[in-house]
C-alpha cells in the first residue's frame, strides 16, 4: 500500500506525516517555516482538541498548537 495524501488537519492523534505542501499568504508560510513546517518535515499530531478546536503538534523537537483551518492549509502525505 503506498503513501496517502491528506490535509494535516485530517490526521488522527499519534499519526505521523510528511508535509508536501503549505499553501497560504507569505506571513502565514513565514511563521509555519519559522516552527520547522516545510515540505519534506516530518510533522506529528500529539492531541486533538475537541469539537475541531486546535491541534497540538511536534515538528523535530518544536510542539504549538494550530487551529484546525489553519492545519487545512497544510498538505502532508502518511504511510496509510
């Protein structure tokens, strides 16, 4: 079976992830690639929040929240 792709925000809690694409204005591209978010990083989802509130995640050794539109913008590819 080959590798799945997804928006971040799809993902379940403890999957892990290749980022592939970030779309979005320069300022929000900046501040994701400021956290370590960029094709080819290996991105982890640690906690959903509830009722599709924030995503806690783990890039490298960096964990932030983001809200769940903002993990839309964000494609990533899982060994599904």
């Amino acid at each position: 079976m080959g590798a799945v792709s997804m928006k971040l925000s799809c993902l379940r809690c403890g999957e892990l992830a290749s980022v592939t694409c970030v779309e979005g204005d320069a300022c929000f591209v900046r501040r994701l690639q400021a956290l370590g978010v960029h094709p080819g990083r290996a991105v982890n989802v640690v906690r959903r929040a509830a009722f599709n509130g924030p995503l806690h995640l783990r890039v490298g050794s960096t964990e932030f929240f983001l809200r769940a539109r903002e993990a839309d913008a964000i494609s990533v590819q899982s060994a599904g």
